[in-house]
C-alpha cells in the first residue's frame, strides 16, 4: 500500500454534513472519501472525458481497461474512520510491481494578489504539440524522460523540484518518469491537469497513478486527449485570503498519480491566491484536496512531512473542494487528524473560516463554516454549498 494511502487514495474532502435537496447541509458526518459518493454521482460520469472508441486500433499501447474491475458507488459512513499513519519518510516508495505492469490505455486521435477573484481564468492553447523542453535545464537522470516544459509558459504548467530526480514532473523527488509509463505534471493555482489515462476506471486500483503524459518504451510522450489543453480552468469560485503577516502554503494532491502533497498554491502574507477547485467533469468526477501548512510556509513545505515535522500531509489543516454532478460546488475545512495525533496544538495554528465573497453560499446550521482555537464549528470540520455563480474565501486569520 501506498504512504497514507487510507487518506489519500480516494481524494479526501472533509465535510461534516450531508446535503439535503435544497441544498442545505445537514446531518453530521465524519470524512468522506469521494465527493461523487455524497452526491450519488452515477459511476460513469467520467464519460465525457473518454476518447472513441474508434481510435484504439491506432493507441501506442494496449488497453488496460480489461484488466480492472468496474467501479461501484461508495457509500459514505457517518463513522468516524481514523486514518492509517503513514510512513515518517519523505522519500517515495514505489509500489510493488505485480507479475504483469499495468498497460495503459488507448489515447484519442502568479504573483501575489491583494484582492479577491482578480484574476479572471483564462482558457489555454489546445494544441496536441508537446515541447521539447524550451530550453529547460532540468535534471534529466540517465534512463529518465525528459520535462518537457520550461517556468512561465504558455501552457501554464508548473515545474515540481526541477533539480531532483524527477526534473519538474509532478512526481516525488526521488522519482522518476520513466519510459512505459505515465507522468504527471503540475498546473498553475486555478487549473487542473486534463489529461490522464482514460481507461483507468477505478479509484484505487491500477490506473489510479496514471495521470498526466504517457512515455512509451522509447520515452516519447503522448497526449491522451489531443483536443484538450495540458492545463485547463477550474471553477475559480474559492481560493485562500491570508490575513496573517507570513506566507501560507496549500499543498494539492497528485490525483490521479502518486498522491504525495506535492503542488503548491502559497497565499503571500495579506495576499490572495486561487485554489484549484475542479469541475464534475474531472477524473472519475473525484475533488480536489489540500494539506495546508503553518503560517511562514512557502512551496517549499508541500512535500511529505512527518511525526517530528508538521509539513504536507502532516500540516494542521485539510481543505477540500470540488464541483458535484448537481452544478453546486462544495468546499470545506478541518483540523489534519494526523497534525493532531503526535501532540501538535491546534491552538497553535492560525484559524480559519469559509466566507461567502458573493452568491449563494449555504452555510450548516448556525450559519458559519470555521475551526477557530482548536474546535470547528461543526465536528470533524464542516463543508460549505456554493450554488450557482457563488464564491467564497478560506479566510487565514
């Protein structure tokens, strides 16, 4: 099993509420794994996003899709399920290579904001061109396939650790792309990558890495879904609003991929930054999740953390957020159980509230969404609805 794999193999948004038909959050609940379960989405909502079926014949690799069982719908409990502990080692470890590798599938033919939603999404080039590194002088270990992009380009991708062995993939530093398999890359605060392996049809199982580039056996890389863009819009109807005097880094999940905390969206002190809040139309319809670190943070801290250091996936606070099959996008906030199992205070950590910026926003009962001075005002932390055109800020204070 994967490090902290009960946590984040299904893209974990904490909410604390179950949503009722006028959109009002009731009910308490603990965590729940997938958003598409809360919202009862149909387990082939992911339909958009496959390729014809037309062009397998002519894919670089054969399908996968035989080989994994169908998904089913999740149901989410209203136990409270603990976590398992992940590994205290910031180094990745691959997982354990089968009798046969999982084969892949067909293919089809910012800077520091003062205020609030000033930067307007802005839709990216769709060509099915991959660079050929721009320029980039990326590390590129021997048997390694290279980055293929350089800082500031047009497609918005954004190079993780370009001088470790991964060389700017959206990968752990010790890992590499490889040829015969799948890469991931990182987009801008905002946008989300829309490419991924099309025939991974589970949460959990094989396929559930598979995000990003394929490399094959001679490290060419091709583009899933030629007619969609590297990095696309998300909703940008939610982002992080720092009060504080320092820097705040939130740290995205690589999902599909290696699920390490790994992409970061940093808040300047008294700053903005947009989150990356994903449409229904992503992956397998799963959300978006954030380990989000203590205040003096940068980009530097979204990286595996430990007992002994409270950074990544060991950092006081979980913010989720994603778009549900009904149009509404729900977003929420808790204290990191792990932050507080080793005898980390919360009290120690800065709060934070969910506050309408404008719209629609339904709030759980007593009409606030916060965990302030170690206690959140709904238990195990609480989700806040967005409808329509809403949007709203996690308010760092």
């Amino acid at each position: 099993m994967r490090p902290f794999a009960a946590v984040c193999a299904f893209v974990v948004i904490a909410v604390s509420n179950r949503v009722a038909g006028d959109g009002v959050l009731t009910d308490p609940l603990a965590i729940i794994v997938k958003l598409p379960a809360m919202l009862g989405l149909p387990s082939n909502d992911y339909s958009k996003e496959e390729p014809s079926t037309s062009s397998a014949a002519s894919a670089p690799w054969p399908s996968s899709s035989e080989h994994q069982p169908k998904p089913s719908p999740i149901v989410s409990s209203s136990k409270h399920e603990e976590p398992a502990k992940p590994t205290t080692s910031s180094v990745y470890v691959e997982p354990t290579p089968s009798s046969s590798a999982p084969p892949p599938p067909p293919t089809t033919s910012a800077p520091p904001q003062t205020s609030s939603y000033s930067q307007q999404p802005q839709e990216t080039q769709n060509s099915g061109d991959i660079p050929d590194g721009q320029g980039n002088n990326f590390n590129v270990p021997a048997g390694a396939v290279r980055f293929p992009w350089n800082y500031n380009n047009a497609d918005k991708v954004v190079p993780i650790t370009p001088k470790e062995s991964n060389g700017g993939w959206a990968m752990s530093p010790n890992q590499m792309c490889k040829p015969n398999s799948w890469c991931p890359y990182a987009c801008e605060p905002g946008y989300y990558s829309a490419q991924w392996d099309p025939s991974a049809l589970v949460y959990n199982g094989q396929g559930s890495m598979n995000g990003g580039l394929y490399a094959d056996g001679s490290g060419k890389l091709s583009k899933p879904f030629p007619s969609k863009p590297f990095c696309a819009p998300g909703m940008f109807n939610a982002g992080i609003k720092n009060t504080l005097g320092q820097s705040v880094s939130a740290c995205q999940t690589v999902y599909p991929g290696n699920e390490a905390m790994i992409i970061p969206s940093v808040a300047q002190a008294g700053g903005y930054v947009d989150l990356n809040i994903v449409p229904h139309t992503y992956w397998l319809g799963t959300s978006s999740q954030f380990y989000v670190n203590l205040a003096g943070s940068t980009a530097e801290q979204c990286i595996w953390g430990n007992a002994d250091k409270p950074i990544g996936n060991w950092g006081p606070f979980i913010f989720g957020g994603g778009q549900g099959a009904d149009g509404n996008t729900y977003i929420s906030v808790q204290y990191n159980p792990l932050y507080l199992s080793v005898g980390f205070k919360a009290t120690d950590a800065y709060n934070v509230k969910i506050e309408c910026e404008s719209g629609q926003c339904n709030f759980p009962s007593g009409g606030e969404c916060k965990c302030e001075q170690g206690v959140c005002s709904v238990d195990n932390g609480c989700t806040v609805t967005l409808s329509g055109n809403a949007k709203a800020n996690f308010v760092i204070y």
